[in-house]
C-alpha cells in the first residue's frame, strides 16, 4: 500500500498535490460554514454547498496547470491569500455580523490598536484548524511533491483539467440556481440570483466565493462610471417626489447658537434607564432626558453598512445614505457634498476626534464635510494604548471651545465604548463586579458608565464657561453595538434590539418623540433646529418634526439614489445655495 502511494506521488505529483490543495480550500469553506453561514441561514445543504465549494476550490486553484512547472509553486500565493481571507471573514463575522468585502482588504491604513484589539477578541479554537490545514498541505508538499513536481506537463494534459474544472463549475451554478428558481427560493430569476445587491453573507451563501468575487469586480467598475441620462432623470424624478421644499425655520433655537454635535460610539438604547444591581448605567443621560428644552428619540434605526462609524459621519453631516457595500469614506471621501457645515453659513466648523485622523479616511472626508480643523490623537497628548480616552477628549475640546470665536459648529467623536469587550480596559465599578450577566456585557455596561460620567463633566465645563446657553448639543450614537438580546440571553437580534439615541439639549421644544427614525432623518432635523432651511439641500430624510406616519424610514429607491448620487460624484457639479 505504502509503494503504491510512493509510486502514485512519484509519477503524478502534480495531481496529488493539486487534489491535496483542493481538499484543504473545501475545509476552510467547511469551517466558514459551520461558523458563519449556519448562523446566518440554519437551512442550508451540506450537499449544494459542498458542490458549489468544490467548484469554488477548483476554479481558484486552476492556475495551477497554466504555470510553467519552474513556476508552479507560486500556486502558494493563492492559498495563503485564500486562507487570509477565510480567517479575515471569520473575524468580520463574529463582529458585524456580515462578510467584509474585497475592497476592505486593502485599507491598510485602517488597522488600529482597537482593530487588533478586535481581532484578537473573534479569534476561537477552530480558527486554528485552518492554520493546522495549511501547515499540513505544506509538509507534505514538501515530503512528498515538491521535490518531484518538476516535470513538464503537456499542452493537452492541462487542457483537460482546466476544460474539466470550468465544466464542472459551470453545472453545479447553474444547477444550483436552476433548482432554487424552480422552487421558488431566492431571486425571481437566475440572472437576479447573481446581481443583486444584498448582504455579502447572503451572497456568498447563494452564489459561492468565486461569484462573490467577479461581482464585486463588476459592482466597482459600475460605480465608477458617470451618470447616464436616465440617472439623472431617475434622481430629478425622485427630487419631484419625495424631495424636502420647505424653507420655513419653525423649529430653530435662536438665531447664531453653536451646535455641539457629540458621536457617542456604540450607545445602544436600551442602557438609557438601565440598572444593574439598582444602579443607573446611565444617570446623566437619564437626567437630561427628563429635562424640559430636550428633544429625545430613543428608536432611531441604525442605517449604518460596512463602514460603520463612519457610515454615521457621513449620513449626520451630509443627509445621504451610506454604500450598502464597502465603504464611502474610503471610496469616496474626497467628493464634493453638501454638508451641515456648509449650511451653516459663518459658523467656524471643527472637528475632535479620539483615534489618528489617517484611520478611515477621516481627515479627508472632514475636509470634504467642510470642518476647517481636525484635532485628533496627535494634537491632544492623551494618549493610551493608541487612542484618547472620551474624558481626555472632552476636556481638550471644553478647553479650545472656551476659547473659539462664536457661533461655531464642533463635532466630537468619543471612542471608550468601542468593541471588544472582553476585558475592562477602564476603572472598575459595582457594575462590573455584579455576577447577573457576561463579563462581556458589564464590560460594556461599564464602558457607557464611564462615557456617561464624562460626558456630565464635559456639560457641566460648558455650563462654568458661559457656552452651554448659547449652544445646542445634539447627542447621537453612531450604530449599535450590544444588542438588547444579549443580555436578556435570545441568539438572534430584531430591529427593536438594534436601536441607538438621539438627545438634543437646549432647544426651544420639548419633544419625546415615541415613534421611529432612522439615522438618515437627523441631518435635516440639525437643519430645522439650527435656523438653516435656506439651505437648498435638506437630504433624503426627513426632520423629526415634520415626518408623516406613513413615511418609511428607507427604502429601495432611496438607497438607489444615494448610491447614484455618491459613485457617481452627482455633486461635484451641483452649487448649493
């Protein structure tokens, strides 16, 4: 038996090898599987996907016979990368709970102290049977193959392999679709099935890797083209329609006040008027939304994709939806757009952020915004383990604020609450010493107490200086985070679960607003509070005050829309009044 298995390595190393290789790609699909796809859709066939992954494992280590055999071992290349991926996707996964895309990959200059933080938090055990599997194919490549994987391999022996594989390929997607159109799953035709423009999980479930990734070639060339007649007319028509006309300034504290626009990272609503132990999480919050002057919607929808934070940047500052797949700031972040600074006309617009200004992109979409400033880690000399903590921030900004010339337009962006959560990296209180939840959901608890406190103070030091009554400070998270079913120990989240704040001080109103929004209606409400409907673009949302209950929170169309109006950079020649 042992002679035959020399015999067969010694004669045909190339197809053990190659059949080795396809064996270990079709594990990594497997785990991604058990670890991803499972969550994400229990009815899923280990046969259909078992075919569609060998498929995949074929088609992606097909370059294999086209290479020269002195070159063949650059094979490897597409293995690790392959492999980089799976881990890359386990690790997205277990955080946000999709696939990351292919354009996500080459934001180098995104990776943090938190993001590492972050990585090592979604690492599990069976990780590291795909580095197990990898060390494997290599040992005995090196044993076995390699040495004897030199011989030259005819024209006609690699036409059959490669003519096989595309073959192969071929039917299992076109079976695996023909039988879902026929049953009625999925998209309302076969062609559908690879086009739409749902969820990266969702499509790598439906159609496979190597699909995944031709349609995210085809989706980038498509946002780079320009606007076609019917775009346009496909975005007047929708202006005609659904667009905000109104100039009035109903609404609006008085004329000339700042605005104070705090991003409080990863506040999920539900903590607001939580105890543990009979201990507010959130006593300053739950304070100021009992006060008098205070708008407070505590059922905002988070409409955030895959750039996350700054999704919410974008939609606060701009009233444009985010891409549904990649993200806008790093994509698009030097295009020209309208923006609340801009509507702001005199106002001095800066920005305090708590991370390094390079990370997303986030000093050229500020400019793009219209902030004239943005003071992030470098300029406060805070820093701990690589990032500012909120208190540090806070007290810089009520410093520098003090001192700027008035009216004026600050953001800041806190950081303390961000994920992971699974050790306290902040002063320990009677919340994370309580035993009723995880260590990870006190940690978290703890991490909104301390943000909590410092957001208090950091009022309170506007108060002492004399701008907290000429200033409205709007409060507003970025996306959720821990979801309500978390703690209360459900496995799947519902919209309810998801939703994040907005709390908006010292405005002429009071309004506990009971019914639903979505982040894309806070910038045309900054807009009414502010005075600042002269303004011609009030963004797809619509303002607190004036939504109708039969407005949906979003739709199709809107995100067409936006998308149309970003990719293809609708406002670099649009002038706004």
């Amino acid at each position: 038996m042992n002679l035959s298995i020399k015999n067969i390595t010694n004669k045909h190393p190339e197809f053990c090898f190659f059949f080795m290789a396809v064996v270990v790609i079709i594990f990594q699909f497997f785990v991604l599987r058990h670890e991803v796809i499972l969550e994400y859709d229990n009815n899923n066939k280990v046969v259909t996907y078992g075919l569609r992954s060998l498929a995949d494992a074929i088609i992606l280590l097909m370059p294999y016979w086209v290479l020269p055999a002195k070159y063949r071992h650059w094979i490897w290349l597409i293995i690790i990368l392959f492999t980089v991926w799976t881990l890359s996707q386990l690790w997205y996964y277990r955080t946000y709970n999709d696939l990351m895309p292919f354009t996500s990959f080459t934001l180098f200059s995104n990776i943090s102290f938190l993001l590492i933080k972050s990585i090592k938090a979604s690492i599990h055990m069976i990780d590291w049977s795909i580095i197990i599997s990898l060390f494997l194919l290599l040992f005995c490549d090196i044993s076995f193959f390699c040495r004897n994987n030199k011989r030259i391999i005819k024209y006609k022996e690699r036409f059959i392999p490669i003519f096989l594989s595309i073959l192969f390929a071929a039917f299992v997607h076109f079976a695996n679709a023909s039988f879902f159109y026929i049953k009625g799953k999925g998209a309302n035709s076969i062609f559908e099935r690879y086009t739409n423009s749902l969820g990266y999980a969702y499509y790598f479930n439906m159609n496979g890797f190597v699909a995944l990734g031709i349609h995210s070639i085809i989706e980038t060339v498509w946002e780079n083209q320009e606007l076609t007649k019917k775009e346009m007319n496909q975005i007047k028509d929708y202006f005609k329609c659904h667009g905000n006309n109104y100039i009035d300034n109903t609404y609006s504290a008085s004329k000339g006040k700042n605005l104070i626009l705090i991003i409080i990272e990863s506040l999920n609503s539900w903590v607001i008027d939580f105890k543990i132990n009979n201990i507010e999480v959130t006593p300053f919050l739950n304070y100021i939304c009992s006060q008098d002057s205070t708008i407070v919607a505590l059922k905002v929808q988070p409409q955030v994709k895959d750039g996350r934070s700054s999704d919410a940047h974008f939609m606060y500052n701009t009233g444009i939806l985010p891409l549904k797949k990649g993200s806008i700031a790093t994509k698009y972040g030097d295009t020209t757009y309208p923006s609340l600074a801009k509507a702001l006309r005199g106002y001095k617009a800066v920005e305090f952020i708590c991370d390094d200004a390079k990370f997303w992109n986030q000093k050229v979409t500020a400019s793009s915004y219209g902030f004239e400033y943005i003071y992030d880690r470098n300029s406060m000399h805070y820093v701990d383990n690589g990032v500012v903590k909120d208190g540090d921030m806070f007290q810089f900004a009520s410093i520098f604020l003090e001192k700027e010339k008035q009216p004026f337009y600050a953001q800041l962006v806190t950081i303390s609450m961000h994920q992971p959560y699974n050790e306290l990296t902040l002063p320990a209180t009677k919340i994370s010493q309580c035993n009723k939840y995880s260590a990870e959901v006190r940690n978290y608890l703890e991490a909104v107490h301390y943000c909590d406190n410092a957001l208090s103070k950091f009022i309170q030091n506007l108060k002492s200086s004399g701008l907290y009554a000429h200033s409205v400070i709007a409060i507003i998270s970025d996306h959720n985070e821990m979801n309500k079913n978390i703690p209360e120990g459900r496995k799947r989240a519902t919209p309810n679960d998801k939703e994040i704040a907005m709390i908006v001080l010292n405005t002429p109103c009071t309004l506990k607003y009971q019914g639903k929004l979505g982040q894309i209606d806070i910038y045309p409400t900054l807009l009414d509070i502010m005075g600042a409907n002269d303004y011609s673009w009030k963004g797809l949302g619509r303002s607190i005050f004036r939504r109708k209950e039969e407005d949906k929170i979003e739709s199709e169309k809107m995100w067409n829309i936006s998308s149309l109006l970003t990719t293809k950079r609708y406002f670099n020649n649009y002038i706004f009044q």
